[in-house]
C-alpha cells in the first residue's frame, strides 16, 4: 500500500473517529439536525463555505473549464456565490425567525400539510442528486490516488460517507467543518503556487491561455435563452436549498445566520476561483485528456511531492465529505420530520434520531446507485438543482414574503413546475426547461390564487 493510500485511509479514520466522539453528545433531534442552534458566526460561515464549496466547485468546474473554457462553468463558483449574497440579503432572517427545524416547516406553516408533504417529495432528490455527485467525485479522488477501479471507488466512497453521516448529525459536520474548510484553503493555495511555478510564473500563464476561453458570457454554444436558463438554476433552484438552509436555522442569531452567508459567499467566491484558473492553465499543463474531471487529482499527482499531495487530497476529501454529510442529512431530516414523525408523534426523542440515522443509510444508498449511472458531476448537480426547483422558488417567495394565495395556489405551482420541467427536458428536450418550468409555476400560482380570491369575494358577498 502505497504512502499516499495510507494517508487519505489515516485522514478519513480521523474524520471518522471525529463523527463518532461528537455523537455523544446528540440527545435529541434537534441536536442530530440542528446541532441545538448554537452555531456562532465562525462555525456558521465556514459550514457553509464548507458544504457549498464541494466536488462540482474542485473537481466538476475544473473539469467544466478546462473542456469549454469559462462560459463552461457559469454555475461554480459564479453563481452560486450569488446564490448565497442572495440567501444572506433577503432570506436569513425570514427563515431564521421562523423558528423552523427543516425547510419543509415553512410549507406546513404558511400553507398545509398537504403542501408541505409535496414539498418534501420535491427536495429529498435533490438533495440525493447533490450527494449522488459528491460521492461519485470521492470515487474519481479515491481512484486517481490508488490502483481501484472507479466503480469500485465509488462503492468505498458510498460506504465512508454513509457512515460519516449516520454518526455525526449536523453537530460532527460542524465540528469538523472549521478544521476541513482551512483544509481545503491551503490545499487549493499549494496546488495554485505548484500551477503557476509549472507555467514559468503568473504572466506566461495567464499568456497561455486562449483569450476565447475567458468570456463568462456570449459562449458560441449557447443561445442567450440557455445562457440564461445556465444561470438560473443554480441561482433560483439552489437559495432556499435543505443544505444552506440548515446552516441558517442551526445559527444562534438571525444577525449570524445573515453575516455567515455573506462571509461564507466570499470565501466561496475567492477559492472558488482556483479551481477554474487550474482549468483554464491545465489545458497547456496536461493537453487531450479523455476525462476533464480527472484533471485537478491528475494535476496534484503529477507536480506535488508526496506530503503536499496528501494535503491536496486531504482538503479535496474535506470539500466532499462537509458537502455530502449535509446532503444526506438535509434528505434524512425532510423525510424523518416532515414525512414519517408525522405519523407517529408520540415517538421518543431517541427513536426520532433513529429514524433519521436510517434516512441518512437510504439515502446514501440511493445517492450511491445514482453516482453509478450519471454522466458526471455536473450533469448531476444540474439536475438536482433544476428537479422541482422552479415551483419550489416561486412558493417561497409568496409563502416568505407575502400573504397572497393558498394551499390550492402552492400545490399548482408545484405540480405544474414539475410537469413542465420533466416534459421540456425528458420528452421535448426543449432548450431552457427550467426557465420554461419557472414561468409555468409562477402563472399557475397566480392563476389559482387570483381564482381563489374572487371565489372568496363572492361567497362573502353573497352573506
């Protein structure tokens, strides 16, 4: 066994053995879930640098870059930093204030349980689709680093972070968050320094690289339509996500949950930006390479000594596992709070937590069969982001917002976004589905709920 297979093993055990001390000290649900919300603003902010700076911002926007160049990763990190200056502006304090323990919450409290069930059919595989791609990125890490094939690394990496998750609950990924989000900081600055010395310097690299592959905008690809749909689904489909939202009610103040966000937004955007850079030089540095998403692993083999390799592989591995626990919890959490507690409200806070360690496995394993068949990390977080997203938003922004419509309203937009999307994209293949699926959600919102309103008028009139 190889010195570098050695390490990544201690450094996982480590995260590990973390994940199984800090379970101690979970009581109750709200401890598993919310980690008692207690979070002050440095564990706050670098959770959510943390669970937002994941596999499609290292390996999948590396890969993305290096194969169309800029316009090619519109998503990491631009908008999805963003997403978060978006979250911190204009959501935070709503939702904190709230007094939510899941997302789903919302629904029930300003619409129905009816609305709040539908809900949580939309987001739990979104939330799956989003560890789908971690796990299968910790497979691409696991199998660069070693002689196992990629089908069976993503089966180990299933199976690490299932177990991660099950243990630990938000408090061991909050724990742990602090110590990988300096992981990942130092492990993409000693890549960064190792590209550019490579390169002959910043200039001659920045020299190399094709003016054409610098436009964010105009990609000759893309119709101004799907240059749009490119940038709102990250954006719309992702602000009001289980994961980033979890962060904010898990905070001990409104003002910490806000400033978090928009620290959390910064960081995001200044390391963000590293793996891009590598995506942009890499093309001169490691030239026809059949896999894009193998670049960032292939280009820390390849230029790093053994102990700063380990470092690399050792923040990428944080990146993964911060972002993939919070997506097996945020699907645990939807479906054990909002579906099956439900049921059966007499249940103990010890049987709660129970239920939602199984959650995590059956997530896990479904994230692990998906991770499988997917073309790739992109493809997957896309997806997941653009899967129910639409009426999601839109039911949001009435529901946070404003008193206007009801269940009957919230239900429509919901249905119909998910509809519309899933014919656009899976039947018709129509350039922008989810912008498509957005206008259709936001009509039949307000269709229904102008409907209900003179329904309302005229029974009133009528005693």
């Amino acid at each position: 066994m190889s010195p570098i297979l050695i390490g990544i093993l201690a450094y996982v055990a480590v995260q590990l053995l973390i994940a199984i001390l800090v379970s101690r000290r979970i009581r109750n649900e709200n401890d598993y879930l919310l980690a008692g919300r207690r979070f002050g603003l440095g564990l706050a902010t670098f959770m959510i640098f943390a669970t937002w700076f994941g596999a499609e911002t290292c390996i999948g926007a590396a890969g993305a870059v290096y194969q169309g160049g800029l316009s090619n990763s519109v998503a990491d990190p631009f908008a999805y930093t963003i997403c978060l200056l978006l979250m911190g502006f204009f959501f935070a304090i709503p939702l904190w204030r709230r007094k939510l323990t899941t997302f789903a919450d919302l629904f029930r409290q300003r619409f129905s349980p009816n609305v709040e069930k539908v809900a949580v059919l939309m987001l739990v595989p979104t939330s799956i689709m989003w560890a789908a791609a971690q796990i299968r990125a910790l497979g691409q890490v696991i199998s660069s680093a070693s002689q196992f094939d990629v089908e069976l690394a993503i089966a180990i990496a299933a199976g690490v972070v299932i177990v991660y998750t099950v243990y630990g609950g938000l408090l061991a990924d909050a724990v742990t968050d602090l110590f990988q989000g300096i992981m990942v900081m130092v492990g993409l600055v000693i890549l960064l320094v190792v590209v550019v010395q490579t390169a002959g310097g910043l200039q001659p690299a920045l020299a190399a690289i094709d003016p054409a592959r610098l436009q964010l905008f105009g990609n000759p690809n893309l119709s101004a339509l799907a240059t749009l749909e490119k940038w709102a689904i990250p954006i719309t489909g992702s602000v009001v996500a289980q994961e980033l939202v979890a962060v904010i009610l898990a905070s001990h103040t409104p003002q910490t949950a806000q400033r978090a966000s928009l620290l959390g937004a910064s960081l995001y955007l200044v390391f963000g930006l590293i793996p891009v850079f590598i995506g942009l030089v890499g093309l001169t540095l490691m030239p026809g390479l059949t896999d894009p998403e193998q670049l960032l692993p292939l280009i820390a083999q390849k230029y790093l000594s053994t102990l700063p390799y380990i470092i690399f592989v050792g923040a990428i591995i944080s990146a993964i596992l911060s972002t993939v626990a919070s997506s097996l919890l945020a699907a645990a959490a939807l479906t054990s709070h909002n579906l099956i507690v439900p049921l059966n409200p007499g249940l103990s806070e010890h049987a709660r937590v129970r239920v939602a360690r199984v959650g995590v496995v059956v997530a896990g394993i479904a994230a692990y069969l998906l991770a499988r068949h997917a073309e790739g990390i992109y493809a997957l977080v896309e997806q997941s982001s653009a899967f129910g997203g639409a009426g999601i938003f839109v039911i949001v922004m009435f529901g946070l917002f404003s008193s206007f419509g009801g269940p009957r309203a919230a239900l429509a937009s919901l249905s119909v976004g998910a509809i519309t999307w899933l014919t656009a994209e899976q039947a018709l293949h129509l350039p922008a589905p989810y912008l498509l699926s957005l206008a259709a959600s936001l009509l039949a919102y307000s269709s229904v709920a102008v409907l209900e309103q003179r329904v309302a008028k005229r029974i009133g009139s009528q005693h």
